[in-house]
C-alpha cells in the first residue's frame, strides 16, 4: 500500500468520527427534547435563541444570523418564520431603515432558552465523562482548526 493511500485512509477516519458524533449528538438531543416536552424545538432554533439571549444588548438581523451559523439565506428565512410563529422571537422594524427588521427573543424564547441550556449541559457532563480538561481543550482547537480549513475551502 502506498503512503498516500494510508494517508487518506487515515484522515477519512476523522470525518467518519465527526459524522458519527454528530449523529449520536442529535440523537440524544432529540430523546432529550421529547422527555422534556420541547421537541418542536429544533436544535438550530436552540442555538439560534442562545446566540440572540447572548448578544441581547445589540440588534441582530437575519444577515447575522447566517454569517454566525453559516447558513444560506432562504434557510435562515425559513427558520425565522417558523420560531416566529412558535413565539420564540419577534421581528421588530427599525427606525433607520424600514427594509430591516431586528430580531428579538420573546419570554416564551427566553423560557425555552434555559431548558435547552439546563438540557444541553446535561448532555455536554454526560458525553465529556472520563475525558481529561486538556484533551477537551485539544479536540476543540484541532476542530476549530479543521472547520477553519474547510471554510477556506468554499
């Protein structure tokens, strides 16, 4: 077998990982979510109501949304009607220009917010069992380094 051939064969290793990790992330998520009552409560709707309760003291437009998540615009459109109509979020016009409209959590997404937190750090003390600080702090540098190189790709 040739080097190169170990090497891609190697490497597709940490992709299968990731695929694989991501799987069982949203499976548990989804369990969670159901025993908790708020499965209607997609996973990216919990990461978007974390990002608009952490960033609380600044507007926030859909452009942000899809540059913090990476996602195209018609898919965040879709998302920001559905939480609206779920009462996660308003859209509020602003006074500077009428064609924008910031995005503000309501109390029932502020609600929802601290269960998916409560929840979420359940999940996150239960999957990190036996896993030491430093290799934890390893795997997100290595990841973010991967993420950024796949980025870059685009």
């Amino acid at each position: 077998m040739s080097d190169s051939k170990l090497y891609v064969e190697d490497h597709s290793k940490a992709g299968k990982l990731l695929r694989s990790i991501n799987n069982f992330l949203m499976r548990v998520t989804i369990q969670q979510g159901k025993k908790l009552n708020i499965d209607h409560c997609t996973m990216m709707h919990g990461w978007i109501l974390g990002y608009l309760c952490h960033n609380n003291s600044r507007d926030i437009y859909q452009r942000d949304i899809e540059k913090e998540f990476a996602v195209t615009r018609s898919a965040v459109t879709a998302i920001v009607k559905s939480m609206e109509n779920n009462g996660y979020i308003k859209r509020i016009e602003v006074e500077h220009d009428a064609r924008l409209k910031k995005i503000v959590v309501t109390e029932k997404g502020r609600e929802m917010h601290k269960i998916i937190v409560a929840s979420l750090q359940h999940i996150d003390s239960q999957a990190l069992r036996g896993v030491d600080p430093e290799d934890y702090e390893a795997f997100i540098r290595v990841a973010g380094i991967i993420k950024d190189n796949l980025h870059s790709m685009l």
